[in-house]
C-alpha cells in the first residue's frame, strides 16, 4: 500500500473503503465461507451444529425474543461497570508507577506478572470471596481489564516529555496542574491503547465468568442453548459479542483519528 | 544497553519486592480468616508439599503437551498463512476483514460449541489452544505483510530476483517481527485458551487442581497453584519478549 493509499483510506468512512476497491473480492470471499461451512456442516457434521442457513432462519425469532437482550445487558451492563472501575483506579495507580520511582520499584514487577497471567485461573478464587453471583462477575472483569490499563498508563505517565514538567515548573504550577495539565494529557494515547486492550479482555473476563458461575448473560446463554443442543440460537449471541468486540474497537480508533490526530503510535502493550 | 551495575541493582531490586510483597501477604494472611485467605508460608509448603508428590509435576505436564500442541500448530500455520497472504494481493484482501473479526471475536465464546461437536480429550482442547493463539498470529503477519513497501520489492525484481529470493531476503526478514509481536500475543492468549478448556472442557492439568482445590476448600493448594500459572505466565511472557528483542529489535517496537 503506497502513501497516496493510505491517506485515501483514512479519509473515507470505514464502511465506504470497505466496499470500494476490491469490493468484489470482499463479498465473493464472505460468500465462499459461509458456502464452504454451511456444505461442510451439512455433509459431515450432526444436524444441531450451527450452520448460515439455519443462524439465518433463527435470526427473527431470537431477536425478537427477550432473552437475548436481557443477556446481552446485563453482560455488556457488567463490562462497562467493571471497565469504568478498572479505568479510575488503573488511571491512579498507572500514574503513580509511571511518575513515583518508590511505587515503580515496588509494584512494577507484580503489575507485570498479573498483567501476563492468564485472568482465568482466578475465577475459583473470586468465586470463592464473592460466592456464584454478578459480583465474581464484575470481579473478574475488573481484573480482566485493569492491568492492561495500569500497564498502558504507566508507560505513558513515565512518557512525559521532561521539558512539559520543566515548563510546568518554571511556571510555578502546582503538583496538582502539573498531574492534570501535564501528565494526564500527555498520557490520553497510552491510556486509549489501553483501554482497546482492556475492553476486549473484560468482555472475554465477563464470558468465562459467567460460563463458570452460571452468572445470566450471553456467556450463559451461550452455554445454556448449547447444552439444549440449539447451536444457532446460541450463535446468534456469538456474533452479537463479536459485532459488540468490533464496534468498540472501531469507536475507539474513529474518536483516536478524530480527537488526537497527531497520534501515530501504535503500540500497546499486550 | 544495560550496565552489569545497574542490572544487578535491577535484581536486588526485583528480589526486594518479592520479599516485601510476601512479608505483606503473611501480614494480611495472619489477620484474616484462612478459609479466604492462605499465608504466605502455608502457601509455599503446600507448593513444595504438591511438587514432591508429584500431583503439581504431572498436572503442568499434561497442560504443557495440550498447551505446545496447540500453540505450536498456531504459530506454524498462522505464519505459513500469513506469508502466503503477503505474496498474494487480492487473497489478501478478500480475506482480511473477516480474519480481523474473528481477531476480536471472544473465542472462549465457542468453547460450549467445541464440546458438544468434540466432547471430552485432548484434541478439543488442544483446538481450545490454538483457536485462542492463532488469530493473533495470523493477524499480525498480515498487518506486517500490508506495510511492506512495494519499493523493496521492486528493487528485488531488478536485482533479478526469483520467487525464492523474495521469500529469503525480503517476505520473511521483514515480516517476522511482526510475526513475533502476533506470536508474543498467542502465547499469553494460548495460555488463557488451556486454563479456559481445562476448566469447562475436561478437567486435566493444571485447570483441574485449580478447581478441585477450590471444591475441596484446600485454600493454600488454590493459592499455590494459580501463584504456579501466575509464574507460568510471567516466564512464557519474557520468552516471548526475549524472541521479539532478539530478532526484532530494529523495528524498535520490541521493549
């Protein structure tokens, strides 16, 4: 992709650049898969396994339903929750291991190994404190979700141009201005990575707790419509996570080239 | 890069911690109710207790061969895939968006559709592995594949390269940090797949001492063994950070 590409494709709309050049090769390709799996399903697999003629078919009458959307909200009503807590508090405790060598020596290396473990293995244990409720849930979202923040943000808070906090100080700013005029701001594109990171980890974190406490929501139904062998119901809550999962992502690389358009760097941590 | 003095002041530092940290542990242990919360002692007795019973041996054994399984099929097809779609333009993007939703697509969704078509055994969650990994290496071989300049390529054409030139001196040098920036990714992903499968596919490994510990009210073996996956995690992750450093380092991304 030449130059010239590039700056076409960031000034169109997603969808129209989608659909513009190569549109053909998009929709032939999109065809032949759901081709290829609807005749591999109906030649070898067992009648219950989900299949785009029968997710189709199943489409009205799941949407219509209010199962569906009572799932769908109170899992994404939990991700959201937990991400504003592990937003604030990951904001607090980035800031302060990317702007404090006392907290940096102490916490980094814990912050680094959870951010590195796999958020599953905790569930018996946020079960155990929280019981088989919404709360294991929201739990284990924020901890999903926090130290991909934490991470982020503390890279960035470390980040500061020295010249920034020099300038805040030749002024006379106060600690105070110098954390929200300086650091903070200068932070915004670390703390976006982040929280691209963190959204995708909370929505997975919020599936496998409730696939493991039985929490309802679309983890739940999942697992539940499985079991009673209605795979396409069940897929229909699969895309809707996965559209969820895209959304977000898209929302958050739309307001990235809208409200920090010098912002180049791509390079979270992950 | 580092001096020797600084790296070791980093160590003392890092063991500092840790001391630190258990100190505290012990101290927040010994005020609260041991059904809750296991000391920092009893934890690391019954680690020791686990590993030479050979029970915490034999579970990181069978979730390491689901775990390699899948993660190496992950890496080796996500690469091989990758570099093809590099090569070829218009395969490329046909499949490209497709391949970026089901890259942020929750795969633990599909576990419940894996075990009624697969059911119990190693294969299915040898595929729990690989379904978790594979997208992030896929991906990133593909992201790296699109910023190739056409320049490179075209200076290799009047150099009077072949097809096999290209693939040696220019698709695969330059591709494979990125490569490895996906494979870093699959490898912390892979790792949340096997605990996932081991807890809702058939319990095995090290996802089952987890659970059983926790239905057997054995707090300190509970503590112990996520402290055991917790450090799993953190070794695999500097493996995968070791690799990009090694041969990524002068895309600069690697830290």
């Amino acid at each position: 992709m030449s130059a010239s590409d590039l700056t076409l494709a960031e000034v169109r709309p997603a969808w129209r650049s989608w659909l513009g050049r190569d549109a053909a090769a998009r929709v032939v390709a999109g065809i032949a898969i759901l081709l290829v799996w609807e005749f591999t399903v109906r030649m070898w697999a067992p009648a219950f396994v989900a299949r785009p003629s029968r997710i189709i078919a199943m489409f009205p009458p799941v949407i219509l339903a209010p199962e569906l959307w009572q799932a769908a909200g109170a899992t994404f009503g939990a991700v959201l929750q937990g991400l504003v807590i592990a937003f604030l508090l990951g904001t607090l405790i980035g800031v302060a291991i990317g702007r404090l060598p006392l907290a940096e020596r102490f916490l980094q290396l814990y912050v680094n190994g959870l951010f590195a473990m796999p958020m599953v293995a905790i569930l018996p244990l946020l079960t155990l404190y929280f019981g088989y409720t919404g709360d294991a849930r929201l739990a284990t979202v924020v901890f999903a979700a926090i130290f991909a923040i934490i991470v982020n943000v503390s890279d960035g808070a470390r980040a500061v141009p020295p010249e920034y906090i020099e300038v805040s100080r030749a002024f006379r700013g106060s600690a105070w201005s110098r954390l929200f005029d300086v650091i903070l701001p200068s932070s915004v594109p670390y703390l976006l990575a982040g929280l691209k990171l963190a959204a995708g980890r909370a929505l997975i974190g919020a599936v496998i707790a409730e696939f493991y406490a039985s929490v309802p929501g679309l983890g739940f139904y999942i697992l539940y419509n499985t079991r009673s062998f209605k795979h396409n119901e069940a897929f229909v809550a699969v895309m809707l996570l996965a559209v969820v999962g895209v959304l977000f992502e898209l929302l958050l690389a739309r307001g990235t080239a809208r409200f920090l358009p010098w912002y180049r760097r791509d390079e979270a941590r992950d | 890069m580092l001096t020797r003095a600084s790296r070791w002041s980093r160590w003392a530092i890092s063991l500092l911690a840790l001391a630190l940290g258990a100190l505290l542990w012990q101290a927040v242990a010994s005020r609260t109710n041991p059904a809750f919360l296991s000391s920092f002692t009893a934890t690391a007795a019954r680690i020791a207790e686990l590993a030479a019973n050979g029970v915490l041996t034999d579970a990181l054994r069978s979730s390491l061969a689901v775990y390699l399984t899948g993660l190496s099929a992950a890496i080796v097809i996500g690469v091989t895939i990758g570099l093809v779609l590099a090569r070829v333009r218009l395969l490329r993007v046909a499949l490209e968006s497709y391949i970026m939703l089901l890259y942020a697509t929750p795969m633990v969704a599909l576990i419940p559709f894996i075990m009624s078509m697969m059911g119990f055994g190693f294969a299915p969650k040898a595929l729990v592995v690989f379904l978790f990994a594979f997208f992030s290496v896929l991906y990133n071989t593909i992201e790296g594949a699109r910023s190739l300049k056409p320049e490179m390529l075209e200076v290799a054409y009047s150099f009077r390269s072949g097809e096999w030139g290209v693939w040696r001196d220019v698709l695969v040098p330059y591709t494979l940090p990125f490569a490895l920036t996906g494979i870093r990714q699959g490898i912390g992903r892979g790792l949340v797949g096997l605990v996932a499968g081991e807890f809702f596919l058939s319990g095995s490994g090290i996802g089952l001492l987890i659970m059983q510990s926790e239905r057997d009210f054995d707090v300190p073996a509970l503590y112990g063994s996520i402290v055991v996956i917790a450090v799993l995690g953190a070794a695999l992750m500097g493996v995968g950070r070791m690799l990009e450093n090694r041969f990524a380092a002068w895309r600069g991304l690697a830290r």
